[in-house]
C-alpha cells in the first residue's frame, strides 16, 4: 500500500487481514511508500515493512483525476514502470511468494512486479468500479491480470459478470 490517501474501512480491513493471518503458515511484510497509522500500527506490531519510495505525483492521484494527456499518461507509466522495478527487487530479495496490492495504485504496480517476478496476484476489490471509463478500466484490469480477487459484496462480485456469469477467480 502506498499509504498517502486517508485511511478508510479498505485500510483498517486490510491492517485486520494481515495482523490475523496465519503466521504459520504466512510471513507477511508490508511494503509501502508513505506511513498512515495503518502501516505505522503493523509495525508496532513486529511486522516486518519495506519502504520502496513512489513518485508522490501518481501516489497522491485519485484515480476520478486522471485525465486522457498523452505526455501526463506517458510520465505516470514511466512512475509506475520505476516502481514496479523497485517493488520487483523487494520481492526477489524477501524470496515474496505472493502479492496482495490493497489499492488501486498498488495493484498496477503490484501486479507488473509480480508477472516480471513469476509470482501469484491477489486482491480485494472493494469498490463499485462501473461509473467512468478509468473504474471499468481498473475493474477489466483486475479481471484480465490477477490470479484470484476477493469482493466484498453481492453486488461488488456482480460488476465482474460477464454473459451472466461470474469468471471462478473471483471469490
């Protein structure tokens, strides 16, 4: 997570995921560009996190401004390519087995370091990604590029339909 934006119930549920994992059975660490009191109470809680800096340009971006500028577009790609390259050398060093990218922006950068690391993807999609061209495109994105997707809801797990079936990655 890159930890800029306001922490919200996506946060404080993700914070509940990782300090309730199976520590037997997963060793997880938390990668991040920016402390929140999210990432700053994991680390209080002896889990391991990595700082891997991002452009504070695409990392402060919500995704409602993105606007079609091919020079803009082209300099974020190139932000989001950096990162994932520094994201990629975590995951080689740390011998990561699995990604789970918690927002938008991590997920790009997630799953870019993770198909170059031969890794599996998984995410939750907690929102309703159906009101403008960029949410469908981060809602096909995830579709097409993650191994297994968790929604939240009945209608969150309904956006991923397709001829009135919901594809079996999505849980």
């Amino acid at each position: 997570m890159h930890g800029l934006k306001n922490v919200g119930g996506g946060d404080r549920s993700i914070y509940y995921l990782i300090k309730n994992i199976n520590k037997k059975k997963y060793k997880p660490i938390i990668l991040y560009s920016y402390k929140n009191d999210i990432i700053e109470k994991l680390i209080a809680e002896n889990i391991p996190a990595i700082k891997v800096q991002i452009n504070h340009e695409i990392a402060s971006l919500y995704r409602d401004e993105i606007r079609f500028k091919p020079f803009k577009l082209l300099k974020y790609l190139f932000f989001i390519i950096s990162a994932a390259k520094k994201v990629k050398k975590v995951i080689i060093k740390n011998n990561i087995m699995i990604i789970h990218p918690h927002d938008n922006l991590s997920k790009i950068i997630g799953f870019l370091a993770a198909r170059s690391s031969a890794i599996k993807t998984v995410a939750h999609c907690r929102d309703l990604l159906n009101n403008s061209i960029i949410e469908r495109l981060l809602l096909y994105f995830q579709i097409i590029f993650f191994d297994i997707i968790i929604t939240v809801s009945e209608a969150n797990r309904n956006l991923f339909k397709f001829f009135n079936r919901v594809p079996s990655k999505i849980k």
